[in-house]
C-alpha cells in the first residue's frame, strides 16, 4: 500500500502510558511508511494540526556501497586522520 493509498480515517483513543498519553499507529500508517519499533517521530504543531514526521535515520539515506568505501578508508587512514583531529 503506498502512502497516498490511505485514504480511510481512523480513530483511536488516547491511553495512559506510565506518566505519559499514547496513542496506537493504525497498521495501514506503519505499512505505507515503514515504520518500525525503535524508529523516531518527530511531532508538530502547525495551523491548529498536530504533523508527525518520521525521522529518516541517516543510515538510510547513504549508499551501502559507498558506507563500506568510508569505512575501508577511516581503517586504512586511522592514525593519519587521528593526528588531524587532536591538531
């Protein structure tokens, strides 16, 4: 299901969580925005509306290619980029 798929309301009730409220995501919003256990939200107040916004981890925004190319080259140049931060 994509995200411009949800089309259908849904309600739910906000629940005591220890100290806090919460309130349950419906599957259909996780699904469209692959949302998983862990993953941040960020909310905001605008025009009288509360936006949630998944925050996007930057993991998933580099290529994994290119992550294993910064990886090789921080082991290989260690010592060298060390000296250049304590300089």
């Amino acid at each position: 299901m994509g995200v411009n798929a949800m089309s259908k309301k849904e309600i739910r009730k906000v629940t005591q969580m220890g100290n806090s409220l919460g309130v349950g995501l419906p599957k259909a919003i996780t699904d469209a925005f692959n949302i998983k256990r862990g993953d941040e939200l960020e909310f905001e107040v605008k025009d009288g509306q509360i936006m949630i916004t998944k925050k996007v981890k930057w993991e998933d925004q580099v290529d994994a290619e290119m992550l294993e190319m910064l990886t090789e080259t921080f082991e290989e140049h260690h010592e060298v980029l060390k000296r250049l931060k304590d300089r």
